[in-house]
C-alpha cells in the first residue's frame, strides 16, 4: 500500500514527524511524547525524543545544531544500546529548518551509516520515496504477525540505497550505439553520434516528465502509448509525424498556436518555451533525417526498467534514474577518455561550492555591514524602505531586486544613523548569518547580493559543478525566504505575497532565477553543454508539485556555451577590432556598437518568456552576428600568435616536422572562446566573475599514440598489450595511407598550442625556475585552467577548483605557488587520497587536493589554508560522512 503523498509532503514540509509516521504510516505514539531527554557528547548538549515506535523499532528526532559525522555515529551507538538497536534518527536544527534523515546498515561488527538531507519547503519526492516503505497497513498490525525484524527489514528497504548509474550505462551504452547506427540522413559519423545524444536527451527530458504525471492529464506512459498509436497508424511514422509534433509545436507552442493536427497528435501538452525546443543546428542542416520505430521501441523497453525521480543526486532505489545519471554517463565514460575530465561526486561538488559560495555571500555581507553610507536608514519594521509593489519591477523596487528596478535608500543597518563597526555585524560562517537574519540583511541578500552573483565553471562538462551551485543558491535563498515569512516588515512581505500571487510555485520562480541570472559555465564539447542544461532543465521542472506550477523555461544558451576555455582573447581592445573588421572589409559598426547589439539581443532572447514566432529567427540572428564577430576576433588571435614567432608545425613519417606560417583556419581548429567578447558585461564592467568552480582535466598536453590508434583498431584497446605488441599494431596501421595522414594531422595539432601556453602572456605563470633551470616543462591543462581561473576571477573574488598534489609539491608548480601565495589568499587546501577511488578511473595512489583562494586578498598565514571549519558544511553529505562511508563502495 502506497502513502498519501500530498498529505505525507505538507507533514514533512512542516516537520510534522509525529503526525507523519502516525496518521500516514501507521506507526503508534511513543509514551511520554512530549519529553524532549538532553544527552551530552563530547561536550555538547543535544535533545532527542522519541517521534514514533513500533514493535521495539523507534523513530527518534535530536535537536540542537546538526553534530558532524563523528558525533552523529556516537549519538546512534547510545540510542542503539540504550533505547532500541532497530532506529532511525532525525537531525533537525534549532529553527527546524533543515534535517539530515540517518539509518545505519549492519553487517556483523560494520556498521554503514545511510544519510538523507532534507530541507523545510524542499518537495521531498526521494525521502517520501524511502520514507513510504514503512508504511504499515491496519490490516498485517491487526493479523499479529509482524515483529522487529520485519520493521528492520524494512528500514532497510527504504534506507539500504544502492548505486545504479553503471548498469544503467551498460545498457544505456548498449541502446545508444543501436540507435546511431539506424539513424538515416546525416552523412557525417560525429554529426550523427552528436544528434543520437539530442534525441536521447529530449526523450530522457520527457520521460522525466511524463514520470512526474505533467504530461497529457497524468498519463504515465505517455510516449510508449504514442509510439503504439503511431503503429496503429502506419510504419516508421513516431519520429517524422509525433516527435516532430512534440518538440517543436508541444514545448515550443502555447495551445492555441498549434495545428490541430498536432493537437490531435499529443494531446494536452504543457507549452515550456522554444530555447530547448527550437530546432537544433542538425535539423536544419539535415533536414530529412528518419528514424525506425524499432530504435524507440527499444529505448523505452530500457526505460521502463528503472524509475524516475527529479531529485538530482546519485543513490536510491536499485532501479532508480535521476538527472545526475546523464552527468555520470557523459563525464565518466565519454568525456573523460578524450579530455582527461573525471566524474566528480555530489559530495565533492556540494561541498566546495557551499566553501566557496558561502564565503563569497559572508565576505559581501560584512562588506555592506561595514560600509558607510549605502544601507536603508529605516527599523526592521520597514516603514517606508521598500515601496509595496509588485516584483515585475515598475520603478520603485530598490535597486538590484530580482527584475532590477528602482534606487537603494541610503544609510545604515541600524535605522539610528549609526554606522556599524566590523565588531558590530561581522558574521564568521553562514550558519551564523542565516540564524541572525533581520529585515535589512533579507532585503541585502534578495535585492542586491543574490541575483547579482556572477558563478562560472570553465570546464563545466554535464554541469555537475553548476548543479552544485545552483543547489548552495537555493538554500540561502529557502532560509532567507522562511525568515521572512516570520517578519512584521510590511514591504518584505508583500514583496512575498506578490511573488506567490505571481507564480505559482516560489521554489521554481527562484530556481530559474538563479539558473538565468547567477550561472555560466563553457566546455569544448558542444554535447557537454547541452547535458549540462538539460540538467538545470530537469533541476527546474523538480520543483514543480503538480503541471499547473509548470513556467516557461529559460533561454540559457548564452550561459552555457561551448569553446576553448583555454584559448581566446581575454579583452578586445576597440581600436585594434575596428582596424581588422575595416581590413577584412567588414566596417559596418564599430566594435561597441556590435556589442551593445549583441547584448541587447541576447537580453531579449534570455527574458522571453511569452511565445513568439520569432524565437528561432532571433536565435539565428545572434549566432549569424556572432559568427561574423568571431571571424574579426579569430583574426586578432592570429595576429598575438603570430607576433609570438609561432609557426604550424607540420609532423612527418620520418624527419623533422616541417614549418610553415599559421592561418586562419589553424586558429579555428582550437574552438577559441573569445572570454573578453562574449562576457564582456561580466569581464569589463564587474572586472570578473565572482566566482569560479570546478575541476578541471589533469591530462599533460601531449599526443597519446594509444588514444589514437584505439579508434583504429580494437586491438589496441585491450590494456594489457604488451608494449612491443602495440607498437608492432601501430606500425601496421601506418601502412594505410588514410591512417598515416590522420595521424601526422593529429600529432600536428600539439605543436603550435604548446608553444602558445609557453609564451603568452595570459599563462606566465606554466613554467618554473629553480636554480636558473627550467622545471616542470610539461603543459598539464589543470595548470592551465588555474591560472586562467585566477586571469577570470574579478578582484577579491573567489575559486574553488579541484587540482593535483602536485600543485604544492612539484617543482613545476613553483611559479603558480608563488602566483597564489603573493596575489591571492588560499584558503583552504584540503588533500586527499584516491585509495578509495574517490576519482573513479584513476590510479589509486593518486592524490588530490581541494583548492579554494580569494583573488588579491592579503594573507596572515597560508598555513590558514590546511583549517577546516566543519561547521559551514553541515548542510550538506559532509566530506567527514562521505570518507566515513567509502568503505562501502
């Protein structure tokens, strides 16, 4: 018997536990309920009580602040002795406003902690999912026969999470090479792997959907029913008539803009805008693309295997899918081979974007505290502060509110005319200043700290890292909001109450605000990006309850682009611009009046929200201007390349390379990502993004005959070829012509790059002097990628980045040492290694590091950077919990 989900989520939203595992579980209530027991560990104080019980089994809530790992395991092993072995332990906060759901696994002496985080208006589907396993029908408690071991068996159920993503990318695997090789119409092999992954991720994006019952009046199995009425009308007809019909009059269409045949066809479709449904570069390129049934048929077939479920992290039911499986898939098994990128788990993600975003949103906070002159000049009771209008902006909103309209009053805090002292309003972690909200710092936050974040991943991969970030942003902005519920500030509640009336779901109204407004992220391949956004689509769409809250999704194509986060003109001087377009013959507008285009255009495109016919048309014209810009801006690139003496170095069989002078198409093989035009609001008015994240790859910038010659032939693939063997292999793939040729141009990539990271100015920092000699002379991309992430960062801002030990060992890290030691303030550096493979494909004996610096701080000590402060990560699966369960794995 199934839960009432909707009764169940309001009783879990309120942290109503009692009222939960009694009136909807069927558990009984506990003698003395209402006694809270204080128990000390390790000095402090915590208060448990016991929620529920069963059959000797318990359900027990401990108050207080939320203990680490450590303390955590402690208090069950007392509960464990003293009150009852079978339990399940709720972490609540003082404000009970955020959870940690704790159950322990029990093989002879091992004990396997499993955590749930949960957090107050969170939509709980996946704890609700656990939680319903201890449903227990009226009917077995009366038949007498359920004892202990039956509640254990199933916490169990309900608890025990198990890690599906590989299975499932066996099989996924498996499907996507049978569907590319069906698909007809595109002649190139890449375009058509890289249309395989479109469709796969357009049907995995319904499929969530349909899940969720937000399709055709809840229809369940919505695409299977519609590829079997398509049969029922002819052969082969699913993709070319229903599909077709689905993505792109459906999503990209309000309801009375469609054809009523594609009425007919799909029935009661939610419109979700046309950025994500707007026909992709294959289409229009290939316009008579087919695709059989069967391919479909089998696809779904897999689907249908596992369960779906919105909430983004990894673990669940032994069938479970969730979004962050598509970022799994992509970065471990295709993205890594080729670019040295490694899956990152959630632990790690959450992690360094709550150290580096929360001490981002401190540092702006105490910055505002102390500052004269800037703040309102008003009590907490807001009598005049903020004008009681809507948020859509109309004039009087403060300056920087979430649409940015209006003008910040002037003064301090306090409302008295006093100026705070650092001593006065200097919070140290964000534990501290969510607890100590008033109405000022509320206002601060929503109005003119939180939308105006500037948050990048310059390698973004499948947007594990902008997920995380996303994630940090949505639970500052949950306490800010909850806080405010609780305010007599008239202006802030009515600024509540409006963005209710407005939208019908608070949660997915903040989310794409943060999606839209906070997030950018660049990868060189193009699936990636779209992975990545497909992720923050679904992370979105999650905070829907029902298909009524549902809004347009946002235009995010501009955030998260593709290129050479490596290569490219960091700033674009208009002189130079305007000299190169009037030789190129070009000279139509000057460099900032293309700009100013470009981004008025882009703002458009970002903020349409309504249907418009001219979506694709005004997409096409930004990236038909762009395109011509970026002809210029290539131009200017060969000229630094070529004012650096670098050459094409052709490689041959046998012999020297042969040299030759670099054209434009030489700079256009690089995908270079032009930072200093296409972020040029963010790079040249704010002086850089706020903050960076990420993990970038590890790889040395080489040519791997293995990594080559591997798509040639299958045998080298095997790993344990003797080296001889190899080589023998390699010598034989060289008597084909074709092969030959490919290889020299693949070797001949390398040369002229190197010598770019070696001598440009945007990278001084690569090549180390110790004792007059050149150390380290090897181009490793994590090394590149942090001293662009430093070139990125605007002044005091902050990076997190996940980097080799090497960074603070090796010799050819010297000069990047000396980099963040003189100009940054490092602090943090939290080693760790990979004996657990915490890294999934590297070797074990690996060891990483987790790296966080604030640009142009002044530091006391960099022995600073080696404290950790537990305390600002209790929200999350801390690390300590993390490396506690590995064992495990």
């Amino acid at each position: 018997m199934t839960i009432d989900f909707q009764q169940s989520r309001q009783l879990l939203q309120e942290f109503k536990f009692n009222d939960l595992f009694v009136y909807q579980l069927g558990w009984e209530n506990p003698p003395a309920r209402d006694k809270a027991v204080p128990m000390t560990i390790n000095g402090l104080t915590y208060h448990r009580q016991i929620v529920a019980e069963l059959l000797g089994a318990v359900i027990v809530e401990i108050t207080g602040e939320i203990p680490n790992a450590n303390i955590r395991k402690e208090i069950y092993t007392e509960i464990a002795q003293l009150i009852a072995l079978e339990n399940l332990i709720i972490f609540t906060d003082k404000d009970r406003f955020q959870s940690i759901w704790y159950w322990v696994k029990r093989e002879g002496t091992k004990t396997y902690p499993r955590e749930q985080v949960y957090f107050k208006h969170q939509q709980g589907d996946l704890l609700l999912g656990k939680i319903s396993a201890l449903k227990i029908p009226i009917e077995e408690l009366e038949a007498g026969n359920l004892s202990v071991i039956d509640i254990a068996e199933r916490l169990q159920r309900g608890f025990d999470v198990e890690r599906v993503t590989k299975r499932f990318f066996d099989d996924f695997a498996k499907q996507h090479s049978e569907f590319l090789s069906v698909i007809q119409g595109i002649h190139s092999e890449s375009d058509r792997r890289w249309y395989t992954s479109v469709i796969l991720n357009r049907l995995m994006f319904v499929y969530f959907l349909q899940r969720k019952g937000f399709l055709d009046n809840n229809e369940p199995w919505y695409l299977q029913k519609k590829l079997q009425q398509s049969r029922e009308r002819g052969e082969d007809r699913f993709y070319r008539e229903f599909l077709q019909a689905l993505f792109f009059e459906g999503f990209a269409k309000p309801e009375n803009q469609r054809s009523p045949e594609a009425k007919t066809l799909i029935g009661k479709i939610k419109y979700l805008n046309g950025g994500l449904f707007l026909k992709h570069p294959i289409e229009q390129q290939y316009p008579h693309i087919t695709i059989p049934d069967g391919a479909f048929e089998k696809i779904f077939k897999l689907f249908e295997g596992y369960s779906w479920n919105l909430d983004d992290s990894i673990g669940g039911k032994d069938n479970e899918i969730n979004p962050a499986v598509l970022g799994y898939i992509f970065e471990k098994y295709i993205n890594q081979k080729a670019f040295g990128a490694y899956y990152t788990r959630p632990e790690i993600t959450e992690y360094l974007c709550d150290r580096t975003i929360n001490k981002l949103i401190l540092d702006r906070v105490n910055e505002i505290s102390c500052r004269a002159g800037i703040l309102p000049a008003n009590d907490i009771n807001g009598a005049g502060i903020l004008p009681a209008n809507d948020i859509n902006g109309a004039g009087n909103m403060p300056a920087n509110d979430i649409n940015g309209a209006g003008n910040m009053p002037a003064n301090d805090i306090n409302g008295a005319g006093k100026i705070p002292t650092p001593q006065d309003k200097k919070f140290e972690s964000i534990t501290e200043l969510l607890t100590k909200l008033d109405a000022n710092l509320c206002r601060h936050l929503i109005n003119d700290i939180l939308p105006n974040l500037s948050l990048l991943d310059p390698a973004c991969g499948s947007g594990a890292f902008l997920v995380a970030a996303m994630k940090t942003l949505i639970y500052i902005y949950s306490a800010v909001i909850a806080k405010i519920e609780f305010m007599v500030d008239h202006n802030l509640t009515a600024w509540l109450r409006k963005a209710r009336e407005t939208h019908r779901s608070l949660n997915y109204f903040i989310t794409k605000e943060i999606i839209t407004k906070n997030l950018y992220g660049v990868d060189i391949m193009e699936e990636a990006t779209e992975i990545a956004k497909l992720r923050l689509f679904l992370s979105l769409v999650s905070c829907a309850h029902d298909v009524s809250e549902l809004e347009p999704l946002p235009n995010i194509d501009f955030n998260i682009m593709a290129g050479n986060s490596l290569i490219g003109l960091m700033q674009v001087n208009d002189a130079d611009y305007d000299s190169r377009r009037g030789q190129l013959d070009l000279f139509s507008k000057t460099y900032s009046q293309l700009l100013d285009e470009k981004n008025r255009l882009i703002a458009t495109y970002r903020n349409a929200t309504t249907y418009s016919e001219d979506l694709q048309t005004l997409r096409d014209k930004i990236t038909t201007q762009k395109a011509e810009s970026l002809l210029t801006l290539d131009e200017i690139l060969l000229g630094e390349f070529k004012a650096l003496k670098i050459k094409y170095e052709q490689a041959q069989l046998t012999g020297k390379a042969k040299k030759r002078e670099l054209t434009l198409t030489d700079i256009k093989a690089l995908q270079p990502f032009h930072w200093g035009y296409e972020f040029d609001d963010i790079l040249q008015q704010r002086g850089g993004f706020d903050a960076i994240i990420t993990n970038p790859p590890w790889e040395i910038f080489k040519p791997y005959a293995r990594e080559f010659f591997v798509q040639h032939n299958e045998l080298v693939i095997k790993s344990k070829m003797d080296i001889k063997d190899f080589e023998k292999e390699q010598k034989k793939l060289l008597q084909n012509p074709e092969i030959a040729n490919a290889w020299l141009e693949y070797q001949s990539q390398y040369p002229y790059v190197s010598a770019y990271y070696r001598s440009s100015e945007q990278y001084k920092n690569q090549i180390s002097i110790v004792n007059g000699k050149k150390a380290g002379t090897d181009i490793n991309l994590y090394k590149l990628f942090l001293e662009q992430c430093f070139n990125l960062l605007r002044p005091n801002g902050e990076c997190g980045i996940i980097v080799p030990s090497g960074i603070y060992t090796d010799l050819g890290t010297k000069q990047l040492r000396e980099m963040l030691f003189s100009q940054t303030n490092i602090t943090e550096l939290f080693g760790l290694s990979n004996e657990r493979f915490i890294f999934e494909g590297v070797d074990h004996r690996f060891k990483v590091c987790l790296l966080t610096f604030e640009k142009g701080r002044d530091t006391d000590s960099f022995m600073a950077a080696f404290r950790i402060d537990p305390r600002e990560a209790i929200r999350v699966n801390q690390l300590d919990t993390f490396f506690n369960n590995q064992d495990e794995q």
